[in-house]
C-alpha cells in the first residue's frame, strides 16, 4: 500500500448536521463520547497500511486542524507518513471555492501529481463504518480496472436515497443512476448473489449504492478531471462520464455495518446505536482493527450513587446521583444530583472547572457547566460545553420537529433538540 495515496473529502457546509457544524467542520464533529468523524476514515487507512494522508475541507476548519495535529502524528507512531489539511483557497488560477467533490480535487491535483504513486483512494469524512481498504485496492488491482467504486447492497426502500450501480454478474459497472424511482429503480436491480451475497440476502437487497468512496488509477483520475472541467462531483459526472466513455468500471462489494452521518437524525441514532448490547451493529472494541483518536490522558471517570443502563461514559467524568439510561456521555461530562438523563447524547467537555470556579459561577449568578441539579433530559443533544442550569426540562414537550432558536441556545431537527456548543440555559427553563 505504499503506492497509495489516500484523499479524504471533508463536504460542504454541513447544513444537514447545523448547528452541530456551526463552529467545527463536519469531520470534527464528536463521535462516540470521544472520538472525531474523521478518526474512521483515518483510522481505516492506517490499519490499511496507507499513511500518505490528505483532509480536504473548507468550512470551519480550525478545530480540525487541531484535532489532526494533536492526533496523529504518523512519522512517530504509524510509520513513514503524514495525515495534512488541505483548505479551500482562492488563487490566481483557481480564484473560487470547492464547488463539489471533483472540483475539490481537481484544484489541488498539482499537489497529489507530485507522489509517485499508482493509485488514489478517495473517501468521505463522514461516515461510521470499518473496512480494510488494502483489499479493496487488491480487488481494483486484480480486476484491471481503471477505476472502483465502493458498493453497499440495499434494499429498495433505502435504494431510492442512493446513486444506484447497474452490473455485470462479474461486478463491472454498466450503468449509473443518482437516487432513481419507480421503473428506472426496478431497472437497477442486480444479481447481487454472484457478487457474494447468500441467496436469501439477495432477494432482499437486490441494488448496489455507491458508498462514495473510489479508487482511481492515476492516469485515470488526472485524465477525467482535465478534459472535463465543467465536472464538479464524482457521484453524479465522473463516474458517468467514465462509463461513456468506455473505461473498465468495478464495483467493489462492502457487506458490513455502514453509516453515511449526514443528518442530525443519522448521527443521533448512529451515536445511541453504540450502547446495544451484547453485539451492537458497530463497536468500537477490536483490537485488530483499532479507531484511533487524540490521546488525553484524562484520569477515570466516578461515578457517587449514579444509576447507568445502556450507556457510554467518556473518561474524566463526574457523575453524582443522577439517573444514566440510554445515553453517550462525552469526556469530561458532569452530571449534578436528581437529573434524569434518558436517550441524550452529552458531548462532554474541552476542560475542567474546579469546584471553587463553579461555586464562583453560581454566586455571580452563572451557570457551571455539565448538568445542573433536578434536570430532565430526553432525546437530546447537548453539545460540547455546555451548561445546563438546575430544574431544567428538555423533553420537546410539544413534539415539534423543526426549529430555531439561537437565540435560546438550541434548535430541534428531526425532533431532536440540539443545545448549541458553549451554549447556556437557564435555571427552569423547559423546552
């Protein structure tokens, strides 16, 4: 894999996951009480022996870049490699922005031209999944393809949300539709049995969607971006200019645990997803294949009289009588006595206060930050340091499944009611 180089696309804006990515970009956003977003893609290629590393992103990009730096410093602890942020940047030749996953990489191809390496491997930031990307470069390789696309078997219901791959029983791609419907999504079916499936799970997932990560031969990837330069994404103009075009298209088949984060409701469930038990759909506890993150050096979380069912507690917590059950609790989380925490997702915290500074708060009338005393929260998000004052109820009373109000510190998405980071609110409040 040392002919590899990986290119990691960080999105847009984000505007699925605001006001999670309000201050961070959307691969910084937390994950699983103490990792990233871009930990899994990252983490991914290292166990994959690919240590040549590049993070595209434009939006927000200072708590990335931190994370990145504090993390993974590869030539000391992974090899002879680097992972490096590479942001948006308005030249004299290139004098926009990104403007799609194909432009991204085009505007730094001078960049990735310069490695002597035979392939690219293209992922999204976003997404919760783990997989051997070594095999998948084997398989692009073994097959003599030009270019391979990662593929996800589905089935119809979740078909119509997907660019869809038309192939051959060998897995060579015919045909490309983005998110089709009715006869033209019929027409996407595939034999996905002779690609590997069992007989059974074929008839129920009988289409394959693009999981929006490619491997390119570099004549291949250089080529395409050059003599179309009106093409700005992957998904829905390279590929199909490539097929046109008569190139040798594959589709590599990912039959696992895969979750594209794009929603609020995508990263909530996917979060709470963690706590199942005995073997919830994605774990973060495999030793083989190991997600990396910063390391913090953070002493162990206590726990005085607190109840926790099905739930993640981050270390360096504080836990006091409370009631834990359903939850993931960031690092650094504090949590005060009689509150009620139930279906949340607590970021936790980028510091300690001590007890003096929180006594400190309180008589200068503020609010210290984790949890306050009496406190209900249901179904929510609190992100990172927050502070949530005592009595307060978070339950979305009236079920509203859309709203804004920044200026109360927090937004509903999904029904789900999201405090916004370093947000406060106040002693009684109920939402």
């Amino acid at each position: 894999m040392k002919r590899v180089l990986a290119i990691i696309l960080g999105g847009g804006a984000g505007t699925r996951l605001y006001p999670l990515t309000k201050m961070r970009a959307k691969p910084a956003v937390p994950l699983a009480g103490k990792y990233r977003l871009i930990d899994i893609p990252i983490s991914n290629c290292i166990n994959s022996e690919i240590n040549k590393i590049y993070v595209l992103t434009q939006f927000n990009s200072a708590s990335l870049n931190r994370h990145l730096t504090m993390s993974y410093n590869l030539s000391a602890g992974f090899g002879q490699g680097f992972v490096e942020v590479l942001a948006a940047q308005q030249t004299p030749d290139s004098p926009s922005w990104f403007e799609g996953t194909a432009d991204a990489v085009r505007k730094y191809q001078w960049l990735f031209q310069e490695w002597d390496v035979d392939h690219y491997l293209i992922l999204s930031g976003d997404q919760l999944y783990r997989m051997d990307y070594s095999k998948f470069v084997q398989h692009h390789i073994d097959t003599g393809a030009d270019l391979s696309v990662g593929a996800l078997p589905v089935d119809a219901a979740q078909a119509e949300g997907f660019g869809l791959m038309r192939t051959t029983s060998e897995g060579r791609i015919l045909e490309f539709s983005e998110k089709p419907k009715g006869a033209a999504l019929e027409a996407m079916k595939v034999n996905t049995e002779s690609l590997g499936l069992s007989a059974e799970d074929a008839v129920k997932r009988p289409f394959l969607a693009s999981m929006g990560i490619y491997v390119f031969n570099r004549s291949t990837l250089f080529n395409l971006l050059a003599s179309h330069l009106e093409a700005t994404d992957f998904g829905k103009e390279i590929i199909p200019t490539s097929l046109v075009e008569g190139d040798n298209l594959q589709t590599y088949l990912f039959d696992d645990y895969w979750e594209d984060i794009g929603t609020i409701g995508a990263f909530y469930e996917a979060n709470l997803a963690l706590t199942d038990q005995p073997n919830p759909a994605f774990s973060f506890y495999d030793e083989k294949f190991p997600i990396y993150t910063r390391p913090r050096y953070l002493p162990p979380s206590k726990l005085q009289d607190a109840q926790v069912t099905r739930s993640i507690i981050g270390e360096g917590s504080l836990l006091k009588a409370c009631s834990i059950h359903h939850c993931v609790l960031g690092v650094r989380s504090r949590v005060e006595d009689e509150v009620v925490l139930q279906d949340t997702l607590v970021m936790g915290a980028d510091f300690f206060e001590s007890s003096e500074e929180r006594l400190v708060l309180r008589e200068r009338g503020g609010t210290p930050m984790g949890v306050g005393r009496g406190t209900t929260v249901k179904g929510a998000i609190l992100d990172k340091n927050v502070r949530i004052g005592r009595d307060v109820t978070i339950v979305n009373k009236d079920r509203v499944e859309e709203a804004d109000r920044p200026e109360l510190n927090f937004y509903i998405r999904n029904g789900i009611v999201v405090v916004v980071k370093n947000g406060t609110i106040a002693d009684g409040t109920v939402i």
